[in-house]
C-alpha cells in the first residue's frame, strides 16, 4: 500500500493543490517548488499494521506506505537499503566518537539519486509514460538512463559541457539519448525544461517534480531504521540544488507526525566555498543570491540552486548550520576516506566529510554527538578529480625500485 | 561457525597438506594451486540446523559455514548478496527466455573480486597480519585496497602499466601503496610475489592463495538461493585467470556434496579472442599454452593464467564449454546491457553476455534453457572502453539543435 496524498503545498505562498494537478504552483511560477502532504492519519495506521523493522523488501519500497508509489518490483533494479558504517579509525581522525556514514555509493547507478529517480521512473511507468527527461550534472541523469533503461522506458538526458567523462559514458551506455549542452548545468536545465513542454517527456527535473524528495527521504528512514530505531544528533549532506538535504528533514518530520519518534536531528549543509550560495543566504539570513560556480566538486557546482527555500526552511526548521568548505580540504577528505574506511568517493560526496570536519573544528557538532554523513555518490564516477592528491608509485621490475618507496 | 577445513589438495599431482602448512604445492611450485577441502558431514549438519534461506545476514557471511572463515562482522564492509535480476526486454532481444544476470557491480568496491578479498582480508586480520599485498589488472586490487581500508590493515598493490585511470585512483585513495610496475600484468605478478617474499607480507594473488576461490564461491551460493533453491542449466563467466570460474563449480559441487542437490549446471567459459588460452585449450582439449594477450577488457586480459587447470577441469566436468567473443561483439553486448537493464558494465563483464549471446546462437545453449551470465564488474571502471561505441548528441541552448538528433 503507498501513502495517501492529501495536497501538495506550495513553499512560496502556502498554496494547496490537488495531487496531479500541478508540478509546480500555478501562481509562483518554478519559483513555487511543491511539497508533498499526505494522511498521515492512514500512514500511522499502516505503520501499526506492519511496523519498521519487521519488512522483508531490501530496498527503498519497504518504506512504500510512505511513498507516493510502490514501485514496480522486480521489474526495476534493486535501490536503497544502502549500508550504514561506523568505523571507528575514521572517528578517531576526526577526533569525533560517534560518526557514522551512509554509503550510498553502492546504489544501481553508485549514487543517492538512485532513490529520486526510482520514484519518478515508477510514476511514469504506472500512468503508462513512454519517456521522461531530465537536466542534471550527472548523477541525477545516469540514475534515470539506468533505472529507465531497466524498465524499458526512453530517457533523454541534457547535461553540461563539464561532465566528468565516466558520467557521459555511463549515460550513453543507458540512455535513450545524451544531449551535451554548449553551457552550464543552468543552461542545460533550461534547454531541458523547453525541450520537455515541446516533446511531452515526463519531467524529472529534481527541484521541479515534488516526488522526487520523496525518494530521497527514505536514505534517512533508513538511517533511523539501521540505527535500532533512533534519531542521530546531526545529519550532514552536502548540498547542490538542495533537494537531498530537503528530503532528509522531510523522512524525519514525517516519523515525527507519524510518532515513531519525539526527536529531531539537526541538519548540516556543506557546499564548496567555490559555490556556496545556500551557505551564504543561511549566513545572512537572507534570500538566495545565485552565483557563479567554480569548484571541482561537480554534482553540487549550482551556482542558482532551485530548491533553496526548501533547504534553507529544512537547516532553519532543524536548528541546523551550513558551512562551506575548500576543494583542497574536499580533496583531502576524500583521500581519508578512501585511506580510512574504503570508500572511495566523488568530490561533491566527500564533501560531507570535510564539512562535518570542519564543524567538529569549530564546535558546531560536539564530539560525542552522533553524526551521519551522507556519501552521495562513488569516486569512479569522477577519478580524476583527485589525481593531484594521490600518490602512484612507479616501478621498473626490481625489488629496488619497490624498496625506494616503503 | 566455518567450515572445517580438512586439507589442501594439489590440483596438478593430488597430493594432500595441512590447512596452514603451504599456499601452493611444495612439490609442483606455483604451478600446483591448492583446493581447500572441508569436513563436509560437519558442512551438513550445520545446514541442516540453519537451512539456506533462513540466514538474516546480507552479505557473503550469511554462508560462513561453508567458507573457511566467518568474516569480521560490522568492521569491514558489506559484501555479497548482491541482485539477481532477470529483465524480459534483454532475453527478448537475444531470442532467450531464461536468461538472468547476477549485478555484482553493486559491491563495494564495484565488482565480484570483493567476495575473495573479503576472505584474504578477513584471514590476514584474524591472524593479525599488519600488510596484505597482491598483484592484479585492477578489480582484485581495488578490492583489496578497498576491504583492507575498512579493517585498517595495509594493502601493498602492484598493478600493470595498462590499468585504466579510474582503477588506479581508486587504488591510490584507498592502499597503502600502489606500485604501477613497468610491463604487463605477468610482470606486475612476478614482482609482486617477489615483493612479498622480501617484505613477509600476506598474499593474496588469487591463484596462489587458495582461500580466495571460497570466497568466489559466494556469488553461486547465492544465485542458487535466489534462484529458489534450483540450479540453473549454465552459469556463464568471463575468464583471465580462471578463479572465478573455478570458484563457481566448487560451489555448486559443495552443494551436490552437503545434499542441497543433485543437479549441477554446466559452465560456459568467455574469453576475448585477442586472449583465449583457455578457450583453445579446452578446444583442442590440452594444457595451456600461454599467450600475448590483446583485448581492450583489461580484467580478462591475462595470457599466462595461472589457474588454468582448475578452470579447465571445471569446464570438463561440468559438460561445458568455451567460446571466444570479439572486442566488437563485447562492446555491442555492453551497450545492449546499458539500453535494455541499465547495467553498466565494464568490457570484461560484458563479454559474458556476448558469450551467452555466441553460445546460443550456436546452439550450445538452448533458448529455453536457464542460464545466469556474471556481471563482474562495473562499466565506471573503464568507461573510457566504450567510448567509440555509443554516441552523445553535441547541442546549443536551441530546440532546433535538440530536434536534430531525435
């Protein structure tokens, strides 16, 4: 059984629509991102009936009577129920006792946007939808080409001329068609945005569709899942267009209304000082101001993020913070990562790291606080972003020339 | 509880050891890989008090009283019990109707080599071993580097010169050191075990260690479950140096042994036709003949396989067979995977499934006759390979520049 949705809620101007009716609110125009409400009255019931802990599904449709659809079964591949890791070497370099991280680069696609897209490729399957599109800076793209292509629906895909070349290739592998955008992701979003009115596609447009959050919410239902049914002090996601950290305050209000807990966490969002314009707007308490982006971390290089009113009310609503952080310092977290735990991740998914760092730095989280650090996405979808900060040592076929190197 | 282990039997001249005396047959060198044997009435009762199916743990430990070793809990990360997917679109497009994949790209490490570092690694650390050390195109390193990370041990990594950029950064995130040695992979072998002669490190160069292939056994131990507790007529894998293959037999064979079964599949070997050893030894039914290697997937680009005779004896007594694909034919089947599944998969990988399709269109396999293809490794690990075989539609900001391509 899926969730029953009551309306969806403009976060603009407070506005309420029917389900269906609208992608966006009517009077705001893309400025008016809807959210999704539901009964919760029924979602509670249902959650008595079967509650968490006692579901057999390994993937994100256990938590299906939160969500607005079921899924397709077995005809889709298999998403979520992504591991959460404690490893106490990492803590200890962080001089943090209660770290935990969501790897969530293990997903069909090795990324978190698997969960958005699995949401928006049932949709579109379930009203009998032959193609839907997107723009993206790559994950978003490669997890609807992957999850369409399992069942069997046409993906068009813009991106940027800056996509990391695993990405491109990924897509192209999947896709129905790749178009590679003379411009930025904004350019590559607009030209989306045109091309699906004209050709009718579905739109998975993340800040756009309001399904999508859905999706993401069930990483942190998972979280409180595998955590034995417990709320983490502090939930650190690094943010692009704001819809990942807006789903994770969403799963934890819902269990809230739900009554699963009393407790909230605070939410922690990271940007690239290269491109900080949520941290920037949190700072001053302001509106968003979009900016020109400029950092290696591609997936959250939005200079002009549409979902900024949903992750600025998610930080403020959590008693949160944001900070932001220097591609050297994301570099250098990735490379502790890999060293630490094995999990190899891309700059915008190291990124949470270095932010959480920084916070234990500046005494933003306490050390004995629990945190978890969402790890958005695998390294291999953009290796080269830290060729300079590795080491690769080079060797004839001697003992000697192995010897100079330990 | 593990699996008692009997004793090491040599696959060349069949004399016996002691678990723990030898990693290979003292009388035939590195020629002679062990085979582990087990106390398999133990095996059985074990079964028999905790039946396959009833098992909680999600990952290759869910088996561990079928393996030497029962892992090291939450400390290292999650591996195995990965998918089994069977999408009606790609049987269609191959005139086979039984056809399944196992998605071993979702490990943590993004391929099946993890299941046998799991086992290395788990083995190093229960004997307190500091360093671990191996030799590999890339898969069985980035697996090492990656598992021995998580549990803090040292992964000392010799690679070859033709390692493709994102294996070799994701081995310099995560081991101690990565040694890029000056030749091929043969090259990259021989020092390595030079290396770990001088240096005492443990070994994990598969066919030398013969706790690997247990590992490898996994991912059949699971397609059997998966499967409902039926064998399937074929079980395709790509080959380099023919532990895989090896690995699964034993699997299927320990089955048979503990009462699980009584029917065996039989096996389909895949090499690249610009490196087939086994092929044509299992053609012209001789030992190997060693050659120069030359495909573009890298993972099964071995022309001195070391576990030939293993693999060979597997394909013998399984009634199976070999076929060659050519690097075209893979590129094709790693694009047919990418459109029809959303698997996406590097060109090793993929030759299993241009080996299915070969092996039906000859009629080797019947087109009704269940047959499991092993997705051994991501696409994101080489996706460089396929770039000339799919295609990106370059665009302006305009409609008109996107209609062209559609």
């Amino acid at each position: 059984m899926t969730a029953e949705i009551t309306g969806l809620v403009c976060v603009k101007c407070a506005r309420s629509y029917h389900a269906g009716d609208h992608l966006v609110c009517p009077h705001c125009g893309v400025e008016g991102i809807l959210d999704v409400e539901y009964d919760y009255d029924r979602m509670k019931a249902s959650l008595r009936r079967e509650p968490l802990g006692r579901r057999e599904d390994l993937s994100i449709w256990r938590y299906a009577d939160m969500l607005p659809t079921g899924g397709l079964g077995s005809r889709m591949r298999r998403v979520g129920w992504t591991p959460l890791y404690s490893f106490s070497q990492l803590g200890s370099a962080l001089g943090h006792s209660a770290l935990f991280l969501k790897d969530d680069t293990v997903n069909p696609s090795a990324s978190l946007k698997d969960r958005a897209s699995a949401i928006a490729v049932a949709m579109a399957a379930e009203k009998g939808a032959g193609a839907i599109a997107c723009a993206s800076t790559g994950n978003a793209a490669s997890s609807l080409a992957v999850l369409s292509a399992s069942v069997e629906l046409r993906s068009y895909i813009f991106v940027p001329q800056t996509i990391p070349r695993p990405k491109l290739f990924q897509l192209a592998a999947c896709a129905e068609r790749v178009f590679r955008v003379q411009g930025t992701y904004e350019d590559a979003f607009d030209l989306a945005t045109k091309a699906i009115a004209a050709w009718g596609w579905e739109n998975r447009n993340c800040a756009i569709n309001p399904y999508l959050v859905e999706g993401k919410k069930t990483c942190s239902l998972e979280v409180y899942e595998q955590m034995g049914y417990r709320v983490p002090d502090w939930v650190v996601v690094p943010v692009g267009d704001g819809c990942i950290i807006s789903g994770q305050w969403k799963a934890f209000k819902e269990l809230k209304i739900v009554g699963e807990t009393t407790a909230l966490p605070r939410l922690l969002a990271v940007q690239a000082d290269g491109c900080r314009p949520i941290v920037d707007a949190f700072a001053n308490d302001a509106d968003l101001v979009p900016v020109e982006g400029n950092t290696f971390a591609d997936s959250i290089r939005v200079g002009k993020p549409r979902n900024w009113r949903k992750a600025l009310k998610a930080l403020r609503e959590s008693g949160g913070s944001a900070v932001g952080v220097s591609d050297g310092e994301i570099a250098e977290a990735a490379v502790l990562l890999g060293r630490k735990t094995g999990l190899f991740a891309e700059p915008a998914a190291a990124a949470g790291l270095a932010g959480c760092r920084k916070a234990v730095e500046l005494g933003l989280i306490k050390s004995d606080e629990v945190a978890v650090v969402l790890v958005t996405g695998s390294g291999l979808k953009d290796p080269e972003a830290i060729a300079n900060s590795v080491r690769v040592c080079d060797t004839g076929r001697d003992l000697e020339s192995v010897a100079k190197w330990l």
